[in-house]
C-alpha cells in the first residue's frame, strides 16, 4: 500500500472535522465501534484532531492519502463494511454520478473513541 503525506507535511484542510461523518447510520456505526475511518475526497481533520459525535469523542490518530485501486475487504472493515464491493455500492448510492477510479486518491482519516 502506497500511503502518501504521512510522514510529510499535510495539506491545508478543505473541509472542517464537523462534517467528517455526518451519515446517520455511519453516526451509529462509529457509536458502535463498527467504523473507525472514514474516506473523503478532502483532507477534514488533522491528526490529534477530536471529533464528537452524540457526546462521545473519538481522535483522529492517521490521516493520509490512499487510491481507491488499493482498498482492501480489511479496509472497508474500517468502514464498517464487510468487503470493498459493498463499501463502493454504498459510497455510490451517495454520490451517483461518480466514477470509481482506482487511481482516484482519497484522503483516510482513522479514529478512536476518547476513553473519559
């Protein structure tokens, strides 16, 4: 896996960590423990960043750049889904004119929750 920008400086954010999950049933997936990244075409956190949701808080602990080509069923786990087909049906229902590309980059932003 090719992983860009982690050892690096990052790029400016193009999106704030508010609108990092805004999804109803990912909200409840991250509750959940299911998900514990989220993939955007922008950069919405910086690492150390917190993100809270319904009152808990969750780190984001990695943030880095990884091509759809190089998803893997342990990635879409991330997701909360159980194999990258299934994650790519449900990022398209979302967004029905976007092409799939494998060499389309997208930003990986990884999370935990924030033990009180």
């Amino acid at each position: 896996m090719t992983i860009q920008n982690e050892n690096t400086a990052l790029p400016p954010k193009t999106c704030t960590i508010e609108r990092l999950v805004t999804v109803k049933e990912d909200v409840k997936k991250v509750l959940n423990g299911e998900k514990t990244a989220t993939r955007r075409n922008g950069r919405y956190a910086d690492i150390g960043e917190v993100m809270t949701l319904d009152g808990r808080d969750f780190v984001v602990e990695r943030v880095y750049s990884q091509s759809l080509g190089e998803l893997t069923d342990e990635h879409a786990k991330q997701e909360g889904y159980a194999t990258v087909e299934e994650y790519k049906n449900s990022i398209l229902s979302y967004h029905p004119n976007m092409p799939w590309l494998p060499q389309m980059r997208v930003w990986v932003h990884e999370f935990r929750a924030v033990q009180n």
